[in-house]
C-alpha cells in the first residue's frame, strides 16, 4: 500500500538506490587506522618545483595558506 503523501523520488535518487542494491556502500576504510599522507616525500610543488615537505603554511579563519620556499618561476615573455 502506498502512501500518496510522500513526493516520488528523483531520477538520480531512483538510479542510486539501484545501484546500491548491487554495490553497497563506500569502502573508506576502518576507523581504527590514520590518515594516510602523500606516499613519499618526492612529491613536488606546481609552483615553484621544491619537495612538499619544504613549504609551511598559514591557518586562518578564512583559508588556508600554502608559502613555497622559494619564488616561483618568472612568466614567459
């Protein structure tokens, strides 16, 4: 027996609740484990080309703030 109070669920909550059925939810992993970082420390910045390791940052209220060590490389001309 439906209940016609109740909206029809949209198109995309209709496709995820089928796919649910098959695939089950997220695999994020247990919660007994931390959080995992970058996998070594060979991962370089963008920007200036210097290891991650190297950079500090700024927290503030607003955003978060990334300073490179060194100055990033002047634009082509």
């Amino acid at each position: 027996m439906s209940q016609p109070d109740l909206p029809r669920p949209s198109l995309g909550q209709r496709i995820y609740n089928v796919l649910f059925k098959f695939l089950g939810p997220a695999q994020l992993g247990s919660f007994d484990q931390p959080e995992t970082g970058p996998a070594d420390d060979s991962y370089r910045c963008p920007v200036c080309g210097h290891a991650m390791s190297e950079h500090t940052y700024i927290n503030s209220p607003e955003r978060k703030r990334m300073i490179c060590p060194a100055p990033p490389l002047a634009p082509h001309a």
